[in-house]
C-alpha cells in the first residue's frame, strides 16, 4: 500500500483517489530526469517508487546455542558427591540433583532451581556432606580449617583413676572447678597450641602430671590445719575439744572424770548434726536438727513431753 | 481509815456479784483504764489477754496471750534500756507494758525450769529476722528471771559498746586493751539497778583483794555491791570492775551461793572484727581488744555451773558485711561458734495467725486501732499481708490508723 505503482499510460491521467498519497514528497518527484532514461530501455513502465522501502541494514540473526541437558539427567545414582561438589561454590541447578526451589511467586509455588537467582545469592554447605566432613569446625568461607578446631577437650571419670584419700583430696585440690562433683567427670580443655594434635598430646601430658602429683606426698603437707580441710572433720575439731571439756566438767575439780569412750559411744548422733550443718550449709533443717542433738546432750526436756 | 473503806466496798462488791470484774481488773490494769475495762465484755478479753503477771506460773495455756509487766518491774528492769524504742514508746502510749506470751519464751521457761544446774551453764541462742521478737523474748525471759530469784546480768543491746560508745581510752592495766569507761560505769548501775534488791538479800562477798591502783584497793570479804559502787564512782577502773565482777559472779555461782542468768542482746557483735571503736590514734580497735569484751566472753563460757545463758544474734548487730542470713552460725562466725558450741538454737519466728488476731484484738482495745475497717475481717487481712505478719511491721503500719 505504501508504493505506488503509476503507468505512462495514467500520466496526465484521473488520480486514483485512494492510492494516491495527497502529499507527494518533493525528493521523489515524478518527473525526475532518470525516470525518462530508464523508460527507453525496457517495453514496460517502470514503477515508479513513490516511497522507497527502507534500506534495512544487515543484522545478524541470533541463533540459540545447542545446550547439554543438565548434567542431573546423567548423574548414576551411587556418585561419589564429594567429586562432583569438591569445594565451597555458587549454587548450580545443573549440578545439584535436587528438586529445590527458593523464592515466593504470588498465586504459584516458588520458584525452581533454574535461573533462581535467589538460590545463588544464599550461602550452601554442599561441600560440607556428612562423608565428606571429618573436621569438628567448617564453615561456608574459603577455608574450611576454623582456628577453634585446635582446641580439645578430654574427659575423665575421676573414679576409674586409682587415687587413694589423700592423692584424690589433692587431685580435687589441683584441678579446682575443671571437677564436677555431680557427675565425677574431670574435664581438661586446652588450647595454648596451634594445632590439635598438639593440644591433645597437652592435654594427656596435664592428666599425667596431675595423677603423679597427686600420689606425691611433699614435706609441707603435714602442716594441713583445721581451715585447710576439705570437709569439716569433727574429730578434730575445736567442738570436738570444747563438747569433751564440757562433758568432763564438774565444779569440783578433782570429781570423777567421766571417761571419753562413755562419752563417744553417746556422740554419734551430735557428730553427724554438727558435721552436716558445716558440710552442707545451716538451714532451717540442719539447725533444728543440731538443736535437738544438743538438748539431748544437755539431757534438756522436750516441751512436748510435759504438756 | 481509808484502806477500812476500800476493804468494805470490795466486800460489798463482791455481794453484788460484780466482784470477778472488778478483781480482774485490778490485776491487770492501771486505774486509767478502769472504766473502759469495765465495759467491756470479760469473756472477749481473756481471749487476747491472760491476768497471769507471774511469768513463773507461764505455760502453754497463755501463749498468744499479752501480759502485763508490772510498772514497778520494768523501772527495775528495763530502766536503762532493754525493750525496744518504739516499743517502749508505744507501752507508753498505751500507760502499761504487755508482753505477748509466745512460744519461743515458753520454750526457754520450760527448759530453765527442767534444766539441771549442777551441771555447766546452758547456752540458749535466739535467733530470728529482725522484727520478729527477739528482745520482748528476752524481756520476757528477764522478768521470769526476775521472779525466780536469779542474779541477772543483762546487757541490753551490744552494738551500742561497739558502735556508739561514749569515752574511749588506753587500759592501765592490760597492753594494747582499750577501756569504755563510761559505757562500762553505765552498765554497773543498770546491773545495780536491777539485782541490789537481791544482792541486799543473798550475802555475796569479794573472794580476793583487787589491787586498783597504789591507793585504791577493794578488800577481800566486802560485799560484791562495794564493787559495783567502786566501779561507778571510779569511772576509770569501771571496765576493771565489771571483769572482776563477773568472775566472782561465775566463782559464787558455781560455788551455789546464787543462780545466774546471763541475757545479751546482740551477741554476735562481740564476734565481728569490725567496730567503730577508734582510739586516739585514729586505729580501729577490733572487739577482742576491748576490755568489756573479756568480761562478757568469760560469762558465755561453759566452765561453771548454777547458771543460764540466752543470747540473741541479730544481723542489724553487725555490720553490712554479716547480714545475708540471720541464722545463728552464720552471724556468730566461726570464733563465736566455737566459742558458744554446743548451744541451743532457739527460733524466733513471725506471728502465726492466732498471735496475729491477738495482737490486732489488743490494739482494738488499746484503741490504738480506731478505723472501723480494722474491726472487719476484710481490713485484718489487708493488715496481715501489708505486715507480713513481722509483729514490728505490724506495729508500724497500725500507727497511723
């Protein structure tokens, strides 16, 4: 529609009204002079190009590569994935035989793994399988080795360790808190080294150590007072002292001495009182128990029994 | 003439039939009240009060009961300390002293009065949280001692000595001790105060010669109030004086020429090596280092017989350091427990709801409560639990009211 074609024969004719455009422009003017040479070459008219096609400039036509199928599609079921997804990396779809999906699509399920953008922006730990993991600490960076993968901790159950009283008093005394009493467990960490094995061989070299040290008996040790203890020991303590002075006092002074082993045999009872209230803290209970224990000893009358 | 007149209208009285009012009230009143006891119902007041003054005749029938002490035995007792400030001020307040009879002093009587006294003093140590009660305990316990003829040695509140004394200074007789000459003076007339009557009675005479200085001595055989009076009116040996008072207290005791019934409030500060005691030097003495110390040591021993001893441990006796529990270990502190050990702790709680309803029926008719939402059961719980039954607290919140 956009050419015209007009006839010598149509010159000077009736314009066709419809193909005709009303405005002619001045550039393709009918009656050029190259017009009238072609004319006289050949028997039939020329068309006349009232508005010549474009020249369209010469583009190359895309052509969509030939792609593989997804590497999934051929993956055997028994691989070994530690090969496939050898180090920290992008995510791939290609790659990962998994029918994930990320992303949220409004009105349909989310977005596969293909061309998922979100997919690749998010940190995997697909190089960390379980076969593949033998360190305690990796982490989704460059290097998977973490500094706190040196340290190490053992732990020993201090009953198993022959230990007699005095080198498992000291035992206790030498780890302190690295000793839990509910469980029995010693618990040694170390960490000064920077590698584990060294932290290990460090670690064994401080059980040792303390297990020969805790056999040695050294020269100062008999110097051990009654704040030293590591429980309250009532036999050698200073109640121990005053409740035999007590028993054995009279006001005269050369009455009968009544003997200690009359005496002890009554003890008992005061001795394991006294002994929990200093071992396991006073509390209402503890008390009144040790004020029980003590009107026994002070032959005192119950209350309750006179009423 | 006039006591004929009084005799005969009791007399009459008594044909009128009103005769049981009238004798009650006399027992437990002063004459302010008399017309205001009167009215009220006989029945409703035994049920908060007991007319029973005696505290020898004291048991288990009349606890959570208030009984009176009589005017003439709280000037004895208590006339240089002993009860409580606000205590005391309320007593005054209400023109008479009522004690609550309450378990932990039934507790006590009963033991001193079973106790043996051939053998070693027992050591009875009250402990409680402050405001519960320990010292009307012990006013309680001093006024059966009182009674039962013991020689008292009371001290009303030892956190005085060691945080507000009055005069420190160098003892003559003892390197590096330090005397408080006129808080020691003060506590020889509070014990004049309260056993001259019975040290006129019972012939207690000094065993040994007291050398005081070059002039001054006490001889052998005087009567022991010679010592007390040298001891106030020679201020400077005051601190001497009640040392050797109290040995020969313990040496008479023991020989059973008398009963003795040590009571100290606020033991424990004998115990904590902090005082506010500052000699001239500016150095802070520690309460081992102080003279009275010695004294009040030696009587809270064992070592003699014919004897109590009931102490009070408090956490407001001490200083901040001391107060995270009230329990008698804890604040005796491990020279004071094995010091005191074995003793028999002796608890002082928080009202139990009877004590409570009691006490609340007392201040009713005290009128000390007079807002009629304390006569309902509404506004007596909302009391119990502002109070949280801590008989002090109780005082202060029904103040306002």
């Amino acid at each position: 529609m956009s050419a015209i074609a007009i006839s010598s024969k149509y010159v000077g004719g009736r314009r066709d009204v419809k193909n005709i455009p009303a405005v002619i422009h001045p550039s393709v003017h009918p009656f050029s002079s190259d017009m009238f040479n072609s004319m006289s070459d050949t028997e039939e008219f020329r068309v006349l190009d009232l508005k010549q096609k474009k020249q369209t400039p010469f583009r190359r036509k895309f052509k969509k590569q030939d792609v593989m199928p997804p590497r999934t599609t051929m993956m055997p079921v028994d691989q070994d994935w530690g090969n496939v997804w050898p180090g920290p990396r992008t995510f791939h779809p290609a790659v990962v035989p998994l029918p994930v999906r990320q992303g949220y699509n409004e009105k349909d399920a989310p977005p596969g793994k293909f061309g998922n953008a979100e997919l690749m922006k998010i940190p995997n730990f697909l190089h960390l399988t379980p076969p593949v993991v033998t360190s305690d600490y990796c982490h989704s960076s460059p290097d998977i080795r973490n500094p706190l993968a040196r340290i190490v901790t053992i732990k020993v159950k201090l009953g198993r360790l022959p230990l007699n009283k005095h080198a498992r008093d000291k035992i206790l005394r030498l780890v302190g808190e690295r000793y839990n009493p509910e469980n029995d467990v010693l618990t040694i960490m170390t960490d000064r080294c920077p590698l584990r094995q060294q932290n290990l061989d460090y670690a064994h070299y401080l059980l040792t150590a303390l297990f020969h040290e805790s056999w040695k008996i050294e020269p100062w040790e008999s110097e051990k007072s009654e704040a030293d203890m590591e429980y309250y020991d009532w036999e050698a303590s200073a109640s121990r002292k005053s409740v035999m002075r007590l028993l054995s006092w009279s006001p005269d002074q050369d009455a009968v001495q009544i003997s200690a082993d009359f005496i002890l045999s009554d003890l008992t009872e005061y001795k394991e009182a006294i002994s929990k209230i200093m071992n396991e803290g006073e509390e209402e209970y503890t008390l009144n128990r040790y004020k029980e224990e003590v009107k026994k000893l002070l032959s005192l009358q119950d209350v309750s029994s006179t009423e | 003439m006039v006591y004929n007149f009084f005799k005969n209208l009791t007399s009459e009285a008594t044909l009128r039939g009103i005769s049981s009012v009238l004798h009650k009230q006399r027992l437990f009143c002063t004459a302010a009240q008399a017309s205001q006891i009167l009215a009220t119902n006989e029945k409703h007041i035994t049920s908060f009060r007991t007319a029973e003054s005696n505290p020898l005749k004291h048991n288990f029938d009349h606890a959570y009961r208030f009984y009176t002490i009589p005017v003439e035995v709280k000037n004895q007792l208590f006339q240089h300390g002993g009860l409580p400030k606000y205590f005391n001020e309320q007593a005054k307040a209400f023109m008479e002293t009522c004690v609550m009879v309450r378990d932990p002093a039934l507790e006590i009587l009963h033991y001193l009065k079973t106790a043996d006294y051939s053998r070693p003093a027992i050591r009875y140590v009250i402990y409680g949280e402050s405001g519960c009660g320990k010292s009307i305990t012990l006013a309680h316990i001093l006024h059966y001692g009182l009674t039962a003829g013991f020689l008292l040695i009371h001290v009303p509140w030892v956190p005085n000595w060691m945080r507000v004394c009055k005069e420190v200074s160098n003892s003559a007789t003892r390197e590096g001790y330090v005397d408080l000459n006129l808080d020691a003076a003060e506590w020889l007339i509070h014990f004049k105060n309260q056993n001259a009557a019975l040290l006129n009675n019972i012939d207690l005479r000094v065993s040994k010669e007291y050398a005081w200085s070059k002039r001054e001595k006490t001889e052998e055989g005087v009567p022991l109030l010679e010592l007390v009076e040298h001891g106030i009116n020679r201020v400077k040996y005051a601190s001497e004086c009640v040392v050797a008072l109290v040995k020969e207290i313990k040496l008479h005791s023991t020989q059973g020429r008398c009963k003795t019934l040590v009571v100290i409030d606020g033991f424990n500060a004998f115990f904590h090596p902090r005082t506010r005691v500052v000699t001239a030097e500016k150095i802070q003495v520690p309460p081992s280092k102080i003279t009275l110390t010695e004294a009040f040591i030696e009587i809270t021993k064992y070592d003699w017989c014919n004897g109590a001893v009931i102490l009070t441990v408090d956490k407001t006796g001490v200083a901040d350091d001391r107060r995270e529990s009230f329990l008698p270990i804890y604040q005796l502190g491990k020279e004071g427990f094995e010091h005191l050990d074995p003793f028999v702790p002796i608890s002082v709680r928080e009202y139990s709801e009877k004590e409570l309803e009691s006490c609340l029926d007392y201040y009713v008719d005290r009128r000390w409560l007079q807002n009629e939402k304390s006569f309902t059961e509404e506004g007596r719980k909302e009391l119990k639990y502002l109070c949280g039954m801590n008989p002090r607290r109780l005082m202060h919140v029904c103040a306002p009211l």
